[in-house]
C-alpha cells in the first residue's frame, strides 16, 4: 500500500496575540484579522481555537499548539495563555484546506477531543512519527472553537491493565508470586443462554460457540464477522448483521489465561468448540507486512506472525492461510477497558476490510506522545501509568538471571538516578509488556521505540527508549503452562508473544 508522507518543509510560523481575551498566544506575534467569512474577493479563512488543559480541567500555559496545512506542507503555531486557550487565525478554509492540529511540550502528553463535525480525532504519519491529531479533511468556513487537547502528566494513565492469570510463581519476582494487575472478577465469564458469553473483565461479548466457523482465509472470515446474527451459530440473542467483528489483537490476547494450556483459557469457561490444530484470526493487520494479519493459538497462547518450527505449520498470510474466527461484539463496561492496538485506517496508515481494527480502532485511546522522559533514567507511560527502566539493554540474561538482576535493581545502575531502590523494580509480566506495542509503525516496533523512524532512512526524533535491541526477544516475568521450561517474551520487531527456553540469553525491561 502506497503510503503518504507528511513532508515537513517550507514551514510557515505564525504567533497570535490573544483576541478579546479569550484567544491563546505569545507575545510578539502578529495579530491576524479573526472570522469565518470571505470579505470582497479574498478567499475565506477560519479561526481554530481551543483549551489545553489536564484532566481535572487545570489550563496548561506554553504548551505549542501546531497547525499543519497538508496541502502546502506548512505549518502555523501559536502558545497556551494562562487559561490554557490559543487561537490560530487566518486559516484558508474551504477547497484545498486539509489541516491537522497538534500539541507539544516537554513534560507532557496529550489527547485530542473536537465537537465541531468537520473534524475528527485520528492519527497520522510526519515522516514515522505517528501523532494524534485533529484533523479537517476541509476546514469549514466558520470558526472551529473547540479544538481540544487533554494533557497527561507522569504518573496518569488512560486504563489499567489486568492480571495475566498466573497464580503458580516459579521464582522469585515473578509474574505468579507478584499477581499487578486488576483482579479478575469471581466470575469472569456469564452465559447467557443465548448462544454469547459476556466478559466481565473486559465488557465483551463473545460467541459461545468458538468453533461455528471453519478455518478459512482472513477476507472470508473477516466478511462472516460481519454477517453473523441471531439464528445462526447457536445465536438466540436477537444480534443483527453489521453488530458483530473479528477482533482485534488485543481483544483476542484478553481471552488468554496463561496459567491454562489445551486450552489456554480460563479454567470452567462457557466456550465450546475452541480449535487447537490452528490458530484464531484477529482483524489487526501486520504493518510491516500488510499481505498478513496478527494470530494467536489457544493450545497454548503463542502468537503466529510468520510460518516456523516453532508455530507448528500454523501461519498468517491473509489470503493462504486457514484460522478459525472467534467473533465479538461490544458490550457494557467490564472490570478494565482494553487499549486500542494502535492501527488506524487515515493518512500513513491503511483499513484492509469492512470492519477491521483500523476501521473501528475500539480500545481505551494511546496518548501523543505517549512517553514522558523524567530525565532520570525513567520513562512514564501515560496509556498504562506504569514507568519504565530506559536503558534497554543493560540486562541480559538466561530467564532466572533476569528476574534476579531487575529484583536488585537500583539507583546507580542501568542509567538510573530516580532514588529507587532494590525490590521497587520488577520483570515486566505478559500483560505489561504488550502493553509498549503500537501496531502503527511499518517498521520494526523497537526502532520506534528508539526514536527511529523510518528505519531504512535518516529521519528521526527524540528517543524514547535508549537501545531497545531490534529484532530480539524480551523477558517477561510469564512461565508458559504448557511448558514450564519456558517463559512468555515479546519479539521486539512485532511485539508479538512467543515462548522461549528460560536457560535462552535475552534482554529484560524493568517496571514499576
């Protein structure tokens, strides 16, 4: 798929002075005439204007506010006033007026919100830096005024993570013995009786019958999602064609109980009919390889991206190979809201079917950006809250080593200067450590990770991570209960899960 770039160049800066009061901007800036109408033969500009502020409705002063003009790749910015309010005027509006809005400051992550309909909240891609943006497909010819942007500080966080369902613990610091996470409600899974089964964790609705659909090609199962409803696969609930999808990767992890194996789903489900000769589906594209989708299989929770030894001939080419689909549909709010995987169908990224993950993006929202680097060798999440170890590469190890040099691990080491001490860190579990992935890049995850994007040219941006290894796999603190050998990594190139011999040398992150 041809991707469009957003080439950042013969940049127009322009700094407004607030207007009547209630417009945001740094001093010295030129003050442009304000309003949504054409006067005599000019052509039509608009104003956008709006509040920054946290999300207890504290304004935010300085934060840059940019507006990118992707017709003529020009760019106008204006600062936060001490209300949090900014204003940008002058604005051609009307034809050939596609525009995107962005904020920044250090220290700081955002997320925007828009009530006028011409715009929407969607992602695009400035030379592979993904920001969150406002975007005006057309700008309207009346004043936007409520181009918003909520701003996260360290230590907040967009949605919690569950608990991987390890209870065993096989040493010290580990995912079993330690249990973060949010607890599993007494009863995870409610049937209804009428062919679905509610998660009470997660708020989604699942087809009981997990083996109504044969293995077939992702497009046809992707299309029999889409018409599934009441009268069929032993569905009663009165569901309408159009009410029901593949789901997404991160959906489909949600169903995985890693204490379990042949099936790993909880022990006393509702399920029937969950296939373990091949994988299941999720409507999650593989970026780096569009001709692919993501796929886990449930005999033991193991990721598929890929044909090998290991996958047991299972793969996930979209038009060759045969997995099943476990269809979903939304429901009420559960114990945790799931993250969004981060695809997105807009520019720089791309829907490949009706109903896909880039096409719905359901999930609780990542943040832009999303890392705060505290400057002590820290880095804070603001989707998860949690903060992390920013040396990527200080500990590498065999499974048991890992867990022992981050359960030491200490102010003074690794690059840290944050006054932690040992027993604050711990060995990212399953669960923590797919919580990093943003499934937008084309290009090796761990490179964004890294601040490089676009990995086969020269553009980069601020680091995220200092040398998170591409291509490798990562500890988490998750022994696989299909064998006990083994633990749980995530493969820094697709952040995809895939068990590994514990006795292996690899690279661990640290969390807390």
């Amino acid at each position: 798929m041809k991707r469009i770039r957003q080439l950042l160049i013969g940049t127009a800066i322009g700094v407004l002075a607030a207007c009547g009061g209630s417009g945001g901007g740094s001093s010295g800036g030129s003050t442009t005439a304000m309003g949504g109408n054409s006067v005599g033969n000019a052509p039509a500009t608009s104003t956008v204007s709006g509040v920054v502020a946290d999300k207890n409705g504290l304004a935010i002063q300085g934060v840059l506010v940019t507006v990118f003009h992707h017709n003529d790749h020009t760019t106008r910015t204006a600062s936060t006033d001490a209300d949090g309010r900014y204003a940008i005027a002058g604005l051609s509006a009307g034809v050939n007026a596609d525009y995107a809005v962005y904020a920044q400051q250090a220290g700081f992550a955002f997320y925007p919100s828009v009530g006028d309909v011409a715009g929407s909240v969607t992602k695009m891609d400035f030379n592979g830096l993904y920001r969150t943006v406002i975007r005006f497909a057309t700008l309207p010819t009346h004043d936007v005024a409520n181009a918003d942007f909520t701003a996260s500080r360290a230590g907040d966080r967009m949605a919690s993570l569950p608990r991987t369902g390890q209870s065993a613990s096989f040493a010290v610091g580990d995912d079993g013995s330690l249990a973060h996470g949010v607890a599993w409600p007494g009863t995870r899974f409610i049937d209804h009786a009428d062919g679905t089964v509610t998660d009470a964790l997660t708020g989604l609705v699942w087809l009981r019958n997990a083996g109504c659909f044969n293995a077939t090609d992702w497009p046809t199962a992707l299309a029999a999602a889409a018409q599934l409803a009441s009268g069929t696969c032993g569905l009663s609930d009165g569901s309408a064609a159009g009410q029901w999808r593949m789901p997404n990767a991160n959906e489909l992890e949600s169903l995985v109980d890693v204490s379990q194996a042949g099936p790993a789903v909880a022990s006393g489900h509702p399920f029937t009919g969950i296939a373990l000769a091949n994988a299941y589906w999720s409507s999650t594209t593989y970026m780096a390889l569009t001709s692919s989708a993501m796929a886990i299989r449930f005999s033991d929770g193991r990721w598929i991206n890929g044909a090998n030894a290991a996958d047991g001939g299972m793969s996930n080419v979209k038009a060759s190979s045969a997995n099943s689909l476990w269809a979903v549909r939304s429901g009420a709010a559960g114990a945790v809201q799931l993250l969004a995987t981060g695809v997105y169908a807009g520019i720089g990224g791309g829907s490949f079917g009706s109903a896909d993950d880039a096409a719905l993006q359901t999930g609780a929202p990542l943040t832009s950006p999303r890392f705060i680097d505290n400057g002590d060798g820290t880095l804070a999440d603001t989707v998860t809250g949690l903060t992390w170890l920013k040396k990527a590469d200080c500990i590498q190890q065999p499974w048991s080593g890992a867990l022992a040099a981050v359960n030491a691990l200490a102010n003074g080491q690794c690059g840290l200067a944050d006054g932690s001490t040992a027993g604050q860190w711990r060995l990212p579990n399953r669960a923590e450590m797919l919580s990093l992935s943003d499934r937008a890049p084309t290009f090796p995850q761990a490179s964004y990770l890294n601040g490089q994007y676009q990995a086969s040219t020269a553009v980069t941006g601020p680091a995220v991570f200092d040398n998170f290894i591409v291509s490798d796999y990562y500890w988490t603190s998750t022994t696989s209960a299909a064998d006990m050998s083994e633990a749980w990594t995530v493969y820094s190139c697709d952040f995809g899960v895939y068990n590994v011999a514990k006795s292996e040398l690899r690279y661990a992150l640290a969390v807390r």
